[in-house]
C-alpha cells in the first residue's frame, strides 16, 4: 500500500525503515510528550521501533490497523504518521484515527494532507463507514485539523484517556464517508 501526495509518500514502515521511525520519534519526544500515554525510555529504543514496525506489518496484513507513515518523497525522513486503528467490520464498518506530525513541519499543512490522502483510503479503498477521532479539549490544532477535513463534534468524554499521566478529557468526534451507500 502506497499514497503521495504533493509532498510525501506515505506507506506502512517496513523494516528498511527503522531508522526514519527511531529519529522521528526521538526528535519529537517533547513536541508529542504532552499528546500521548506516558513513554518509559524502552519506547525509544532501537529495539521497540523493530518490534513496532513488525507489528505495524502484522495489522496490516490482518486489516486490524493501518499505521501509516508520510515520508518525504525520497523516503528518507518521517514527516509526519496517521493511524487507523480497531478496525470493526460487520454492521459498524468504522476505526479510530490518530496523527501526529514532526515539531519543525508544524504549521505546513502536511498533517491535512497526510489525514486527507488516509481519509480517502479508507474510505474508497477499504469502504469503511465512519471514522472517529478524538482530541483533548485545548488542542486547538487538532480541534482545527479536524474540522477541516469534515469530523462533527459527537460529545465529551470525561477522563476518557490517561495522556502523558493525568486521565485527560476529549472531545469526540467522527466523520461518515461522504460516498457510502447503503447495500
């Protein structure tokens, strides 16, 4: 499975790619720190990104999950990743998305690009129904990305998820395929 975009090849990491996924997230430890469960050093080794990028294969093969990285076009450096996750068939055809992009692509508009080329995947490739994301209620960026690209707001889910240590409110959000028709 391979995406492009105007500015980035996006793909599921293989092992050629350990190196790209070790740098990106040790260069965004802090810059994604308040936006994630909390890490122990393990996380950051060479070891778990091969053992991440092997399991990243598996969901993918199995159609559970879609861990998508957006390379640059050389395929040299992570921009930026977009997930789609807890892959449910059957009557809800729907899975859950999370991103995050690189500190010093901040602001580039590459996440909009990297979630758009996603959304269209899974929406026309795999004909999933719903995607849901949510967001802490101050970040206002994803608050913004999400809006964007078409996610509605569905409700506010108290101490939903434990985020950098502290059980963190989110938003709840979803966006329906725009091209789903009932069978």
């Amino acid at each position: 499975m391979k995406l492009k975009t105007k500015r980035t090849l996006i793909d599921v990491p293989n092992s050629d790619d350990t190196q790209a996924l070790l740098t990106f997230i040790n260069e965004n430890k802090a810059h994604l720190a308040p936006w994630e469960p909390t890490r122990d050093k393990h996380y950051f080794t060479k070891e778990n990104v091969q053992n991440l990028i092997k399991d990243y294969q598996v969901q993918f093969h199995n159609q559970t999950s879609y861990y998508l990285a957006a390379f640059d076009l050389e395929r040299q450096e992570i921009l930026a990743m977009c997930n789609f996750t807890n892959v449910i068939r059957g009557p809800f055809q729907a899975c859950y998305l999370g991103y995050c992009v690189a500190e010093k692509y901040q602001g580039q508009g590459i996440m909009f690009e990297v979630v758009e080329a996603g959304l269209n995947y899974v929406f026309n490739e795999l004909k999933l129904h719903r995607v849901m994301a949510n967001y802490i209620p101050h970040n206002t960026k994803s608050a913004r990305l999400l809006t964007r690209l078409g996610f509605e707001k569905e409700g506010l889910a108290k101490r939903y998820l434990k985020i950098n240590g502290t059980w963190q409110d989110h938003v709840l959000t979803a966006k329906i395929n725009p091209h789903f028709i009932d069978d």
